[in-house]
C-alpha cells in the first residue's frame, strides 16, 4: 500500500496530523517515500459559531452516519458517472483511485497524488469498459486532477458546494471487486488543511470538507455526491483521513476548486506533471 502524506489541520489553534488517503498500490506513494511531519500551524476553522464549537484534538466530526440518504434511482445515476483510475506510475508499481465524469462527459476528475508518475492513465467505467485517457489539468495545491477520456460519455454530475453542516451523502469509492460502494459520510464543517502541495514545496492552506466517514484504502479522489436543491450533486473529492481511534475522520477538496479548476484549464492539452522523486 502506498504510504501516507502527512498533512496538518489545525482549527481554533488546535494542530492535528492526519493522512492522506492512500492510493491501492504495493509501492511507498506518489514520491517514493514519505515526506517529514509538516509542523503546527494555526488555521482557524473558516466559521466559528457558537453551535460550531472548536476542533478537537484530533478532531472528532462525531458518529459515521449509517445511511447515505439517497434514492436508489439518484444512487444509481451517480455511480453510473464513477470511474476508476489505475495504471503503473512511479518504478512501475500499478496505482488505483476513484473519479467521476464532470463537463462535456469525457472529462473525468480525480486525485492529483494519484497521478505523478502515471503517464498512461486508464480509467475503468461502471459498464465495464476500460479507456485510455489523458490527464489535462493538475492542481498541486488542491490536490486535483482533470483527465480527458475520448469516448467516455459519461454522464456528468454537476458540482456545488453550498452543502450545509450536518449534510448526508455518499462517497463513491472504487472497491476490488470492480464496482463503486457508495460510503456514507456526514459534512460536519469547512475546514482549512496546511500541507505541501502535491510534488512537494512551501506549505499551502486547502480549503477542504471536514466529514464523518470510514474511508479505506483506494478511495482517493472519490466523489462526495448528496441531493441539494432536488438534484443529486458532487460536493467534493475525498482526499484525506485522519489518524484518530477507529477511523471516521475524513477530508475532501470542495467543489469551489474543481469548478476553478475546470474554467481556468485547456481541457485539450496535456498537462505538465512532477516527476517521480
């Protein structure tokens, strides 16, 4: 399994380490090896309320919901938009993640750590096919990356971040067996995470859902879709848990920076990559 990349999210002065999710691999992560503890920093969460007290040390979003909330029909027409992502990156070792269609249909958006390395990303749909693709936009601050997948078609899920606290959804994470298993999460608060970005360099803060969810390994750059405004949506991209007890702490990108993302980007031309370390 690949390692994890050790972040900080600090809240009202409360620093935590967490973990990225790692990606199903049998090699040591993107770089080849694991980067130092990033130190404390302070990042107050985003909205302090009184009914949104401080972050715990580590922080505890609260139980992992038991349901998802979704109709099967809503359910359905999400995991027909997700993917999985796989191929063999750094020396070789093959790595694999989850994405979604987003766009035109043949635009697939998933994790950028998953990405360094990988020069010929194929991405496996629900219906079974496997594609060639090639990755089109990288964001190393926020952890995202955009591929375009030629023939793909998928049906693209519309993005929003304008989730409530306390909203409930599914996070569509890949499993071994070859088909999306919707998790269960529940957004507990914005957050802002300190890291490096993806490849390395001077620490950026990423402003990232904090939620209560019990990811595994392979769920990096999964889609966080809930119903908002009669519609289901993708509210984010998991990319991170934490190290507390038994799990239920996990991060995700919002969808504010995929939508930046996707309009600042040429979605036709081959982005540049960082190296393997």
């Amino acid at each position: 399994m690949a390692a994890a990349i050790a972040v900080i999210l600090a809240g009202a002065g409360a620093a935590v380490a967490v973990d990225a999710i790692r990606d199903a691999a049998t090699g040591s992560g993107p770089g080849g090896g694991v980067p130092a503890p990033a130190e404390p920093v302070e990042a107050p969460d985003p909205v302090p309320t009184p009914t949104r007290p401080p972050l715990d040390d580590p922080p505890d979003p609260g139980p992992v919901p038991d349901d998802h909330g979704l109709s099967e029909a809503d359910l359905a027409a999400a995991v027909a938009s997700s993917v999985r992502v796989a191929a063999p990156a750094c020396r070789g070792i093959v790595r694999e993640g989850s994405g979604f269609g987003v766009g035109d249909g043949d635009l697939v958006v998933t994790i950028a750590h998953l990405m360094v390395g990988m020069e010929e990303p194929e991405v496996e749909l629900a219906d079974g096919r496997k594609l060639a693709a090639v990755t089109v936009a990288f964001d190393p601050a926020n952890d995202l990356a955009v591929l375009r997948v030629p023939g793909a078609g998928l049906r693209p899920l519309p993005l929003s971040e304008t989730a409530p606290d306390g909203t409930r959804g599914a996070l569509l994470a890949w499993e071994e067996e070859g088909a999306p298993d919707p998790t269960p999460f529940r957004i507990d608060r914005p957050v802002t995470v300190r890291t490096e970005p993806v490849g390395g360099g001077d620490r950026i803060e990423r402003p990232s859902w904090l939620l209560a969810a019990d990811t595994e390994v392979g769920d990096s750059g999964a889609a966080l879709v809930a119903e908002l405004d009669g519609r289901i949506t993708a509210v984010g991209v998991a990319w991170g848990a934490s190290r507390r007890g038994g799990g239920g702490v996990a991060y995700a990108t919002r969808s504010g920076a995929v939508e930046r993302l996707l309009d600042s980007s040429d979605l036709f031309q081959p982005a540049v990559l960082p190296e393997c370390g």
